[in-house]
C-alpha cells in the first residue's frame, strides 16, 4: 500500500526560484535537513505547483461539478484520480470565470537588486463602486510526499513547517509555513473514468504533469529513451534524417544536490501525446505516473497523468465557449455582480490550519541533520 501525504504550503515570503514550479529537489533538499537518515533516504517528493487562495468550482472535464469553496489554506476532499489532479494543474482550470484570470492566475513580481522574485501574495484595485476598494490572493504551495518505506509517512508538522526554498534563503526569502495536510492512501483511489475508458474504441491520452529526464550529469544517472508506450507520431521528425527521435519539446534545467550543479535534460511538462501501451493496465499506468517514472523520480520529475479520450476535446470546447461567453460580458456588469458575494466572502476568511498529527500516527522524525 502506498501512501501519500499531501502538502499545501502557505508562500510566506517572496520566492527567487523557478518560475513555473517548485522543483522537487529543493523541496527535499529542505525536509532532508529535518529528518533521520532511514526517512531522508526513502523519502520521494513531488514539484510543488502554485495554488492561488481563491474561490473554486469543478471544471468540466472533471467528473463531479458544483463549487469548491475557497481553497486558502485547505485541501479538497480526494475520493478519486481525477481529485488528485486539481490542485496539480497549473492552469488552475477551477478558477471561478467571473474572476479575471490576469489577476488572480498569475504572480505579482518583484525586483530585488535585479534579482526577480514572485511575490507571496497578489494585490490589485477594484472598480470605485465595490465597497472593498482592494483586494488580495495569497500564494500556496501544493506538493506530495511519499517513501519507500511505509513508516516513513506522514511527516510531522516539525519536519515541514518554517522550510525555505529557491535563492537568497540566508535573506528570509521562500520560507514556507504548513497550512494543510492529509494523508491519501493510492489504493483506495477510485479509477472509475479509466477503467470504463479502457474498453473504448478511443485511446486515452498521456499528460506530462512534471519534466521528464532523457539524459542527466547526475552520478550514476541512465540515459533515458521516449517510453514505448507513447505514441509520438503527431511529432513531427527531423527533417531528413529518420533516426533521430520524434521532436517533443525539451529543455535544460540544473538539478543541485550537496551543494553541486548537474545540467539535466528533460521533455518539458505540459505536453500529451497518445498511449499506446495495453489497454488492461492503464490503472497500473496511471498509480505508475502518480509515484512518477524515470530517473530522478524521488526529486519530482517524471509525474504523469493519463487522461481519458473524452477529457481532451470536452476541455478544448469548454475554453472555446468559456471565452465566447466572457467576451460578451462587460466588465462592469460583471464586476457589480460580484461585488455583493466578494463583501461576504473576502470580509473576514479564516486560513484553515491543519496540523498533521504527532505521535499518533507512529510517524518518526528526526532532529535536525545535516
């Protein structure tokens, strides 16, 4: 049984890193300060995806529909594969359509001496007529743990509370606060839209969540090949020469462990490509790309989602109609029809704080190591 613990961070202070998430090995490179040596060696952490503090509702590629409330400091009820994936999409495909997504989807950044940080929350002004003339949306963290061995999960509130991530740490920048936690337990999730998916005529499809490593300067790092189960053919080849692999999208980015530098070459997250692997086990795939493939797998990269067929032109067509809908809404209007339900809402929202349970989980967490 494998089980998971999600995280949800609170951005306590700006964060000078990576600009499109947290990447896993900084996220371990600071819970390894704060546990034993068993723990630090079997411990396995996702890239943390940012999550803005706002209020949520189903998308509709999604199974169930309805409102999520606000998500500020607290994490959804996962009862399913497709639960588990909502927090993890960059896009933020839950934000409400009546907020504008230029403000609430995207970081306020920084200048410090040159040296450009995102901001941990975002401020802007609204129209004259709402009685709250400004307004904010903190900035959260969501990322996973989880070990090879079973005791080594949950982490206590002592290991991951107060931890640093990204540049100029020694000037209190991206220190993190814990906001919520949970433990999810990977066999008790229900896989019902792939199982039935599995019997259609359609294939389902592959989605890149995290990078994935081709070839890394890591030590004792293996070159990595496309996965056979993935069907790369709208990709077009090189130009007159067939040997060389299909063109996926690729990238540099360096990996630091003990204080050294490793350039790493990864296919770059947000893609999707065809699976063409057996049909029979696309449950087994998608547990697979939940714990993460390839090398490099315990610092976050090489996570997967497999989709169903049906998800990828329901998703196409919802933000077709979604823009048509919005262009044809005026601003003010918009903004007056909210503004009733922002007073209520923004007026006094208490941060839901979790701390995950100390002691009666048989969790073990070590003193600080170097």
């Amino acid at each position: 049984m494998t089980r998971l613990q999600q995280v949800l961070f609170e951005l306590d202070a700006p964060y000078l890193g990576h600009a499109y998430f947290v990447p896993g090995h900084a996220l371990y490179n600071a819970l390894a300060r704060r546990v034993d040596d068993a723990t630090r060696r079997a411990l396995r952490v996702s890239h943390g995806v940012f999550v803005p503090g706002e209020w949520a509702e189903y998308p509709d590629t999604h199974p169930d529909d309805g409102s999520l409330g606000k998500l500020a400091g607290s994490l959804p009820d996962i009862e399913s594969y497709a639960d588990w994936f909502l927090l993890r999409n960059p896009t933020h495909p839950w934000l409400l359509d009546a907020r504008p997504r230029d403000a609430h989807n995207t970081h306020d950044l920084q200048d410090y001496g040159g040296r450009v940080a995102a901001a941990s929350e975002t401020r802007f002004a609204r129209p004259p007529e709402t009685r709250n003339r400004q307004r904010s949306v903190q900035w959260y963290i969501h990322c996973y743990v989880h070990a090879d061995s079973p005791d080594s999960v949950p982490l206590d509130s002592a290991a991951l509370d107060g931890i640093q991530v990204g540049g100029a740490r020694n000037y209190g920048f991206g220190e993190l606060s814990i906001a919520d936690t949970n433990v999810v337990s990977l066999d008790d999730l229900s896989f019902d839209r792939l199982e039935e998916a599995a019997d259609g005529e359609e294939p389902c499809r592959v989605e890149l969540v995290t990078p994935y490593v081709t070839d890394s300067e890591f030590p004792g790092a293996e070159q990595q090949a496309v996965p056979w189960w993935w069907n790369v053919s709208e990709f077009d080849t090189a130009p007159g020469n067939d040997s060389k692999p299909p063109r996926m999208r690729n990238r540099t980015t360096k990996l630091t462990q003990d204080g050294a530098a490793y350039t790493v070459g990864v296919l770059d997250h947000g893609q999707r490509v065809e699976f063409a692997g057996d049909p029979d086990r696309i449950v087994e795939t998608a547990t697979n790309g939940i714990r993460r493939i390839g090398t490099h797998s315990r610092f976050g990269f090489g996570e997967l989602r497999v989709r169903p067929p049906e998800a990828v032109p329901q998703h196409a067509r919802w933000d077709r109609d979604g823009r048509a809908a919005r262009a044809d809404k005026t601003v003010a209007s918009n903004t007056v029809s909210q503004s009733g339900a922002d007073e209520d809402r923004d007026a006094e929202t208490r941060r839901r704080r979790v701390t995950p349970g100390s002691g009666d989980t048989g969790t073990e967490s070590g003193g600080d190591a170097a």
